[in-house]
C-alpha cells in the first residue's frame, strides 16, 4: 500500500521502579502527556499503542512495536515518532539502557531494554514504513541515540534488498553521552520550539537539526540535545508545516471537502444512512449542525459537509471531523469495502486536523464513541412513531389550483418523550391510470398500493437504519378521505427469504390527512379535540357503545364495523376519534373476540398480533390521538440514489 503520508507517534516511558536504588520519575506522565497533545494537535499525528504509554513491560514493549509495525495497515508512506521518556543508564563495554519498571539496578543488561532493541523490529519481514525517528529523553540519551544508529547502519541496512528496505532512521537525544538528563527540560523544549515553528515557519518540513539547534538555545544552560541520522538518505519529514499562504481552513476547506465526499460518494446508500443518523444523534445529545432535516441525496450529502465545515471548533470539536468520525466508526464494522472507506476517513482525518486549529483527534473520537452509545441506549427506550402523509399535489404551475395526478409522500420521525421529530423525507408518486372499467378510484386506489410497495419498504428502512435493532416503532398514514380503503398495511417489504407486510411488522393505523391540513375542517376541528381529549384524559378508558354495532348515534366517539360505506367513512372523518373495522365480510370484527371495548388504547399493538395470527382478517384501524402531528412542509425529492 501507497499513498498519502500518514503520521504516527508511539510515547511510552516509566515513571515507577521497583528498586529501591532507582528514584522514581513523577515527570514522566507529563513528559508524555505534553508531547501526545503536541504532535496529535499540531501536526495531526495519531497516536498508537495507547496502553503501552506509562510503565510498560519490556517484552510486551517490543512484541506489540513489531506486531504493529507488520500489521497490514502500515503502508510505505507512513512516517513514525517513537518517544520515550525515563531513566536511562550507559554501561560502559556494553551499550545504552533504558531502565524498566522491573529492572534491577544490579542487573542492567539482564532487566533492562537496550536502546538499539527498539531498532531490531525494523529487520522483521513485512515492514512497510517510509520513516522513523526515535527521541530518547532520558540520561546518557546521546549514547542510545548512537546505538540506534550502529544498528541501523550495521544490521538494518544490511538487508535492505529484504528487509527494512529504504527506511530512513532519525535519532535525536535529550542529551550528550556524558549527561544527565534534568526533569521535564527537554519536553518543554521541544513543545515551545515546536508551537512556535508550527506558526511560523516557511518550508514545508521541520529539519530536525534546525530544531533541535534552537531547542538547545532555550535548555542549553541545562543539557545539550543532539541528531543523527541513518539508513536512507531520504530527508526527515516529522513535522509538517504549510506555509501560511495556504494553511487557513477556509483556503483548505473546499479541497478537504471534495476528499471525503470522493469517498463517500462511492457508496452513497451506506453514506446516506451514516451521514443521517450522525445528524439524528447530534440533535439528541448536542448541538452540531445548522440543519437538522435529513437528506436524501448525495449532493446533499456535500452541502451537509460544507455546513459542518463552517461551524467553529469548540473545546476540541470540529463538526466536520466528528461526522467523518462516525461515519468512520460504524463502517469499520462492516464489510471489507465499508472497513476500506473507513481507513480512507482516518487519513482523512489526520490531514484535516492540521488545518483546524484548536480540534483535538482524541476528543473527537471519545465524543462519537460515548454519543453513539447513548444514541442507541436512548432509542432503545424510546416509542417512535413513523407518521406517513400522503398529499395530492396542486397544479400550481398552470395556476389552476386543480390535483395535477402526482401525490406527495413525506414521513416524520419522532420521538415520543421528547416531542421532537428526528428527520422528514419526501418522494413525489404519479398515479397512471390504468385502462380498465373498473371505477377511477378503484384505480387510484390499486394504482397508490402498487407504486407504494416499490418505494415505501426502502423509505421505512431509511427513517430506521440508525435505529436500534429492536424499537418501538408504530407506521401512522395521514391519507386524503378517497384512499381510506387502500389497503396499506398489507404492503410488503423483503425480510430474508420472506415477503412480510408491513401490517404484521409494525402497528399501522391512518389517520385523515384532510382533518389536519385542509382549510375545510378548521370548523370542525374543534368539536373533534374536544371529543379526544375526553376520550384520552378518561381514567375509566370507558367509550360510549353504539346501540347496533356499525351505526351511529348522536355522540357516538367510535365505530366498529365490516367495511363502512362512504357516508359511514364521512362520518368517521368528520366526526370521531376511533374507528375500526374489517374489510373482509365474510370475517366480521367481533367485540370481545377480537377487540375489547375497554383496552381501546392498545388496539393498535392488537391488530397488529390479529394481522399476525389471523392472516385472513384484514383490519383497518382510523386512530386520530394527541401525538405530535407533522409539520404542514412537503418537500418533493429525487430518491433515486437512495
């Protein structure tokens, strides 16, 4: 593998020794800390082998450095820092050690790392580095720093047709051969020479004996640090600088863009659903995007990006970065092509933190790693409702104000506790009617089911792919009076090997699309959400029977039935809250068989289990409650990429 330079720091070092002749180091923590802040923020260095950072044991030191080194995600681009930080002894005859937690003072060689040690991983097959550069701060470094170029020169380049070939090795040491090191000096250094080059220098790389020639200018009192360099002649190339001409995010931006939807846009349906559920999870835990509707294509997955990229770092966040994050994250679990996308977003990510000031890699990742798991925590607990509207379009182009044949489908998401809607998509359908005698709403009718079956399924797993496994989820249609009867919880949808309606998947009720957005009803309205309310608010969940089942008496607030007729629907849509029936005569709805009057407000979950177990009752269910009704915003959208 090539490709773009990737950048990688490995910061260990032992703070805690066990022998008594060995004081400890209580610097060493903050060494490490200042220089994993320094190189993750301001050169986008990611740093690896996180556990082995304070007190690491020796052999398990040099098994995980080699393992990771031959892992296949190295690459012969990627460019390494190894850092470390503690007590190191020269034994004279011998070479440089760096002393352990374990280690006994009266047995160096036996319980100690030599320094060169750290070199000998380079020799293993399968190593594909371009660059790697060890800093040593501890006593005596100037020693280890020349055994680890004595190794590369005698051992490492001996083999370079094999082996290690054309890495570059870089040393620099904390101090001379005959010095000790003095705490926390060389550390501060090298964090205010290298904040202060980050600003203000002019080529595109850090030389590391510039730098370390004006770090001895700030600790030269103290100690002297040194370089050297070994193995290819291939320039150091640590810590990139871009002239300031073109470091601002805004000049950057654009292209840094275009590099990740590149990316994105491969696999659009994948991207979609991870860019949208990204947008779910920030509206339930924080606040990261301007817009908080979904999109639906990919040219709106480039202007979502664009929107993330304006909004400002805040303590460590960019918005852009944590969308990239957990787009990062979810598909890293899945298939190969998903998990090769996900590598591509992590180099992404480390050119992009070099341009956003002040955005921390690691806070970021911490952040999408906590919110997604409370995201799924929360939609376990939460009852979600998918409402559903079906709306004939206006002509309004010829501005005659007639239905023009289309329909606009849009769907909401909510969440119940919270009132809040997670997203809204729309699809425009037209109905060709079809030649036949059978009467124009027949057509509509069958004409509404067929072209919803084709787009409807996916529309539903789009609203939920974010979603938990197992959710409370309920399918409300908010359809025009004429399409009462279409039979739409019979639609089906793919589920394995099996073909399962939609009906027996979820609890599906309509609801009158008229009641809540035509003009028409506002005088009515009224009387109807006074008949809910005390319906709803009633502790009794008592209802007023009818005195013959299927007809109506004057406060009537229900109806149970077979197959009303029209006026009967008129009179459902005008005027009650509740209605229920089959369209199956031959398979009568039966009060006390199949529904209980007194458990009304569980009769959606009900039929539903009716759908399932009676698979020839077919049920319709009109459920007018106090849920949140959708917004009155159609907004007709191309899925064709979904």
């Amino acid at each position: 593998m090539t490709g773009k330079p990737r950048y990688y720091l490995i910061a260990c070092g032992t703070s805690n020794y066990n022998d008594q002749d060995v004081p400890n180091l209580d610097s060493v923590p903050t060494d490490l800390q200042r220089v994993v802040d320094l190189l993750t923020q301001k050169f986008g260095y990611e740093e690896a082998l996180t556990n082995l950072r304070l007190n690491p044991k020796k052999d398990e030191l040099i098994k995980q450095f080699s393992d990771w080194l031959q892992h296949e995600e190295r690459c012969e681009s990627d460019r390494v820092i190894f850092y470390y930080s503690g007590h190191g002894e020269d034994i004279k005859g011998d070479r440089h050690y760096l002393l352990m937690e374990e280690t006994d003072y009266n047995q160096i060689p036996q319980t100690s790392l030599a320094t060169e040690d750290l070199v000998r991983p380079l020799n293993n097959e399968g190593v594909k580095i371009e660059q790697i550069l060890y800093i040593i701060d501890t006593c005596y470094s100037g020693v280890g720093i020349s055994d680890v170029s004595k190794f590369t020169t005698q051992v490492v380049q001996k083999y370079q047709s094999v082996r290690g070939a054309g890495i570059a090795v870089h040393g620099i040491a904390a101090c001379r051969a005959k010095d000790t090191a003095k705490e926390d000096v060389f550390s501060r250094g090298l964090e205010q020479v290298l904040k202060h080059l980050s600003k203000n220098y002019g080529n595109l790389y850090i030389p590391l004996d510039y730098l370390v020639d004006q770090i001895n200018q700030i600790i030269s009192s103290e100690q002297r640090a040194s370089y050297s360099a070994s193995g290819s002649e291939i320039s150091a190339k640590f810590f990139p600088i871009l002239p300031k001409t073109i470091q601002t995010w805004e000049e950057k931006q654009d292209e840094l863009i275009s590099q990740l939807f590149a990316g994105l846009k491969k696999y659009p349906e994948d991207s979609l659903l991870q860019v949208n559920s990204f947008i779910l999870s920030s509206k339930t835990i924080e606040k990261l995007v301007l817009d908080d509707e979904f999109i639906l294509d990919c040219t709106e997955i480039k202007q979502r990006l664009t929107e993330l990229a304006q909004k400002p770092v805040s303590r460590g966040m960019c918005p852009l970065v944590a969308c990239a994050e957990w787009c990062r994250r979810r598909f890293s679990r899945q298939d190969d092509k998903l998990r090769r996308l996900a590598n591509t977003i992590k180099n992404w990510q480390q050119d992009v933190i070099r341009y956003r000031e002040d955005a921390n890699l690691s806070t970021i990742q911490e952040f999408v790693q906590e919110a997604d798991l409370k995201f799924q925590e929360l939609i376990k607990k939460e009852n979600l409702r998918l409402q559903v509207e079906i709306e004939p379009e206006v002509d309004n182009d010829n501005g005659t104000g007639q239905a023009s044949g289309a329909l606009l489908l849009s769907m909401n998401l909510w969440l119940e506790s919270q009132d809040l809607p997670l997203g809204r998509f729309a699809e425009k359908i037209r109905l060709e009617p079809r030649e036949s005698e059978e009467s124009d709403s027949e057509q509509e009718n069958e004409s509404l089911y067929t072209i919803l079956e084709k787009i409807l399924p996916n529309l539903i797993r789009n609203a939920r792919y974010s979603l938990s496994e197992r959710v409370n989820l309920t399918i409300e249609y908010f359809l025009p009076f004429d399409y009462f009867k279409t039979q739409l919880e019979k639609i089906r949808f793919q589920r394995g090997r099996k073909r399962t309606p939609l009906g027996e998947e979820y609890p599906i009720f309509i609801n009158s699309f008229e009641r809540y957005f035509d003009q028409d009803f506002l005088e009515i309205r009224d009387e109807i959400q006074v008949k809910k309310q005390g319906l709803w608010n009633d502790v009794n969940n008592s209802v007023t029977e009818p005195s013959i089942p299927g007809e109506f008496e004057g406060d009537d607030i229900y109806y149970m039935g077979t197959d009303p007729s029209d006026s009967d629907l008129e009179r459902i849509e005008e005027a009650l809250p509740i209605a229920v029936w089959s369209r199956n005569l031959n398979q009568p709805l039966i009060e006390g068989e199949h529904l209980n009057l007194s458990e009304w407000q569980n009769w959606p979950k009900k039929i539903r289990d009716l759908r399932k177990k009676k698979k020839g009752l077919e049920v319709t269910l009109f459920w007018d409650d106090l849920y949140p009704k959708p917004s009155q915003r159609c907004r007709p959208l191309n899925t064709d990429h979904l």
